[in-house]
C-alpha cells in the first residue's frame, strides 16, 4: 500500500508540473504528503526523535523550516551570489563584449556547418561564465546566429546549435554543480577540474561532431526560408571590449587561490562573486558617474531576491519531496530491491540518471528533478560501494543534456520564439545529439568515477 500511495503521488506530482503548476508548490504538498504517508503507514517520520518538536504534525513544518536554514545559509547563498553576478554582468554589457569576442574569429571560416560545431564548442565554453542557458542562447541568437545562415545553413539548425550551447551545466558558476560538489562534499573547484570537466570535453566534442552530421542530413531533407532577420532586442549598453574580461574573474579567483596555484590562501564562491562585484564597480567608476555606478548595485541585488524565489525554493522544495520518499521508504525498498538482485554499481548509476534525464524531459528543468534526487544519492551510493560524486556528476550532466531535449524549457522556447520555429520541431533536431551526449557522458562518468 505504501509504495502504491507513494508511486500515486510520484505521478500527480510529474503530471501537474507537466501541466505548467508551480513547481515549487507542487513539491512542497507532494513531499508533505508522503510525510503523512510516512507517518501513517509508520514507514518512517518527519524529524528523528532527538529533533522532534513533540508533534509529528508540526514536524513535517519543522523539516521545512530546518532545510530551508540550512539551504539559504549554504548553497543557497552560492546561488544567489552568483546568479546576481550573472545578470550585473548582462546589464553593464560584459556578457555581450564577452559573446562579441568568443564569436568573431567564425567569421573567417567558410565551411558553414565546421563553423556551426565550432560556435557549439564556443557557447559551451561562454556557458562557464554565463550560466544561464536562456541568457546565453539570446546573446548568441543576436551574433552566432547570423553568422550561421549567412554561411548557408538553416534557422532550424543554427537555432538547434544555440539551444543546446548551455546543456552541460558546466563550472562554479552553474547551481547544480555547486549542488553536487556540496552533496559530495568537495569544493566545487574539484569537482569542475577532477571530475566534472574530464568528462565535459569529451562529451563537448561527441556533441559538436553529432551537430554537424545530424544538422546537415535535416539540411538537405528540408528546404529551408534561410531568412535572417531575428527578434532579438540589441542591448543599448555599448562597453569597451575589455570588459570581456570582467566575467572571467571569479573562475579566476577560485582557481588561483587553489591547490592548482596557490594553496595557502583559500577563497569560496560567494567571496570571489564579492571580491568580483567589488573590482567591477571600480571599473564602472571610469566610465559613467559614481552616482549610477552606487544605483546600479541593486541589480545585484534584486537578482539575488529572484534567484532565492525562484531557484533556492526550488532546492528547498526538491529536498522536501526527497524527504518524504525516504519517509515512505519507497527508496529503500527500490534500492533494496536492486542490491538483493546483485545490481552492479554501473547499472545502479544508468538507472538513476535514465530516472533524472526523464524527469528533466519532461519537467523542461534541469535544476527540479537534480534537487529533487541529489540529496539522496550519497546514501544510494553507499550502499552500492561506490564515492557519491561518481553517481552525482553523471546525474548533474544527465539533467541538463535532457533538458535540451524537452520542447517547454525555456532555453528551447526562447531561442525557438527568436527564430520564428515550433520548439517540438526544433527538439527533433537537438535528440540525436543530446542522446549521444547522455551515453557517451554517462559511459565516461563510470570510467572516471567508479
């Protein structure tokens, strides 16, 4: 009965976020009401009873309130920092001049579909330093995507290029891989330079290589209007080029002040987004009036209260459902069930990250069903034998490359809305290389991790 309530609740869950219902809400009430099952069935409660308030009703708040401090004093302030830094870097104009520079040496290649996996290459390399996937993919619909059907290919194929410029997630800057280095507790510096990038270029490169072939064999089965006027609005803020260089500076920090460089200094995230914010402003100052430069701070931080509303909810909400299935012990009996069938550690890790990359196609989000799954994966892994990063990084990964896939995540719905195409036209061209971005990721996690 408990795990037939539970996978109920697991269904009305997928199907109402599916239906465009808050995804916050929806799993906030879900893992509640696998907390009651929990304490009904008597599979499991809310709060250990060390920790209980003396009401198992009031515990299941209690577990909300406990998570949601733990969240905002720890990953959530990551998020919020450098989310705020992202959108200050787009609203001084550094993003742009960083975009402008990565994509002007394309403009002497005139072997268009080279150009266009190269521009693939280039965007996932921007994407360390703009780690929003709709941010990115509108900047690089303003100057990639040009560049791209003036050579000869098609809209649907430049645009299926930029949708999935941001799917690996990849660097300190990305919510998710902080997710993950927290949950495996490592800094996140580690994570990205051991484990995470290894596996990126490989994955990056089986990823432009696919574009290239898959997008030219749609190319010559489609006559496509090569029309290459888009909507995109031109920013009117006009830096100088150098301030490209202004969103390199936190990696740059954190991988200065390293055991990569120097070890006896140490510096987190949230340090470097200030230390960042700080030399940006002085920059600022050299070129406009003090007075806008002391205004235009409360971008920071205004995006930093968006990113709490909409992303570290998001975390705390995903912790709450992963709570209440481990209340249900629906998990367990799930686990149980695999080890008692001798499943091997690999095949633990396929089943996870084919349950993730599901949930994000379907979902249209990488961040729901990562922050929904993350905080279990240490015990899962435990109990299969292997290091908890080697079942997070292929799952982290695995988020994002089936987001790419789903026609209702914003990234796809943006750039598609851009170029003037169907987003379920445009998923059957971004597929076959996010599939062959899933295997080969995967398959290379379980090399370097296991």
């Amino acid at each position: 009965m408990t795990t037939l309530f539970s996978l109920i609740v697991i269904f009305a869950v997928g199907y109402l976020i599916v239906k465009r219902y808050n995804p916050q809400t929806t799993l906030f009430i879900g893992g509640m009401i696998l907390m009651v099952a929990g304490i009904f069935f008597e599979t499991g409660m809310p709060l250990p009873e060390s920790a209980s308030s003396g009401s198992v009703a009031l515990d299941i708040f209690t577990f909300v309130k406990q998570t949601t401090s733990k969240t905002v004093a720890g990953l959530g302030l990551i998020i919020m920092a450098v989310g705020g830094f992202a959108h200050y870097m787009d609203h001084i104009g550094a993003s742009r001049a960083l975009v402008s520079i990565a994509i002007k040496p394309l403009e002497y290649f005139k072997a268009p579909y080279l150009v266009m996996a190269l521009g693939y290459l280039i965007g996932q390399f921007l994407n360390i330093f703009i780690p929003s996937a709709s941010g990115l993919g509108l900047l690089l619909m303003v100057t990639l995507y040009p560049i791209l059907v003036r050579l000869g290919v098609s809209k649907m194929s430049a645009t299926a290029v930029i949708a999935t410029a941001a799917c690996l997630d990849l660097g300190p800057a990305s919510g998710n891989a902080n997710l993950a280095a927290r949950t495996a507790d490592m800094p996140v510096t580690e994570y990205f330079i051991s484990y995470q990038l290894p596996v990126a270029l490989i994955t990056m490169v089986t990823i432009a290589i696919l574009h290239l072939f898959v997008q030219r064999w749609f190319d010559r089965r489609e006559v496509e209007n090569n029309d290459t006027e888009i909507s995109a609005s031109e920013s009117e803020c006009n830096p100088p080029i150098w301030y490209a260089l202004l969103p390199v500076i936190p990696l740059a920090l954190l991988l200065i002040f390293s055991p990569m460089a120097i070890e006896s200094v140490k510096i987190d995230v949230v340090t470097a987004m200030f230390v960042s914010i700080a030399v940006v402003m002085l920059c600022e100052t050299f070129r406009r009036k003090p007075k806008s430069v002391f205004s235009d701070i409360l971008v920071y931080f205004d995006s930093m209260g968006r990113q709490f509303a909409r992303v570290v909810t998001l975390v705390v909400a995903g912790q709450t459902f992963a709570h209440g299935l481990k209340t249900t012990g629906l998990l367990n009996t799930v686990i149980d069930g695999a080890l008692a069938a001798s499943v091997s550690p690999a095949l633990m890790v396929i089943l996870m990250v084919l349950i993730i990359a599901l949930a994000a196609i379907i979902m249209g989000s990488g961040n729901a069903p990562f922050f929904s799954f993350a905080a279990i994966v240490p015990d899962i892994a435990g109990k299969v034998g292997i290091p908890a990063v080697a079942m997070l990084m292929p799952m982290q990964l695995a988020s994002g490359i089936a987001r790419s896939m789903s026609p209702i995540t914003g990234a796809v719905v943006s750039v598609a809305g851009v170029a003037g195409v169907s987003p379920f036209e445009l998923v059957k061209r971004t597929a076959i290389p996010m599939v062959g971005a899933l295997i080969v990721s995967t398959a290379a996690s379980l090399i370097i991790g296991v």
